[in-house]
C-alpha cells in the first residue's frame, strides 16, 4: 500500500514529522507517544499505511504478528516485562482510534485496572 499523504504516522515514517524512535525493523516502527498515557507509552506502527484492524488482510498476518513481538522487546527494553504492561490496539473512534493507521499502544510503569474504558 501507498502512504497516505494526510496520516501522520506516514509522515513520520517519511521522515517529515519528528519522533523519539525506540525500535525500528523493515517492518515496523516504534516511537514514544507525544501524549502519554502512563510512565511509558510507546506506539507500534506497521511500516505500510493499514487504516484500521478491519481493514487488515490475510497479507498483514506477518507484519501483525511482528507487531506483537515487537511490544514484548519494547517491554522488555523498558523494563516494565517483569512488572506488567498492556497491549492496545483500538479499532475505530468508538473505541478511540484517533488516528486512522493501525498501530499498538505498549502501556506500562504504574497500576491499570480493568475494565480500561
């Protein structure tokens, strides 16, 4: 897929917007969030522009599945696998996806409760 010119996240990809980057591969991108949630906050971005979850495909199974991993290096990099952290990914504005390219929220440093929203 393109990238898509009004998504912020391809723009950072693109190197036109700035971001503290913590882990990047030929697949993904990972970078802290600009407004964070918790102590950290990383975001995981595939490198291509996916909109949503709904929208992934048999073809993105690889880059999801690295996605995955990816958070438990971040975790792990941050030390916060031994204490706990949270895996997010929100699909839509009801569930508060604000910007339209599928990414994970890697949350962790301080006490989540459940349920989250």
């Amino acid at each position: 897929m393109t990238p898509n010119r009004q998504c912020i996240f391809c723009q950072i990809l693109a190197g036109k917007m700035p971001a503290r980057v913590v882990y990047e591969d030929d697949a993904v991108l990972a970078f802290e969030d600009i407004r964070p949630q918790a102590p950290v906050h990383i975001l995981i971005i595939p490198r291509h522009h996916l909109a949503s979850l709904s929208e992934a495909s048999k073809k993105d199974e690889a880059v999801l599945g690295r996605m995955l991993l990816v958070a438990s290096e971040v975790a792990r990099d941050r030390n916060i696998e031994a204490q706990g952290y949270r895996v997010v990914a929100n699909n839509g504005s009801l569930a508060g996806q604000s910007v339209d390219h599928f990414h994970l929220h890697v949350l962790g440093g301080r006490l989540f409760h459940w349920p989250p929203g």
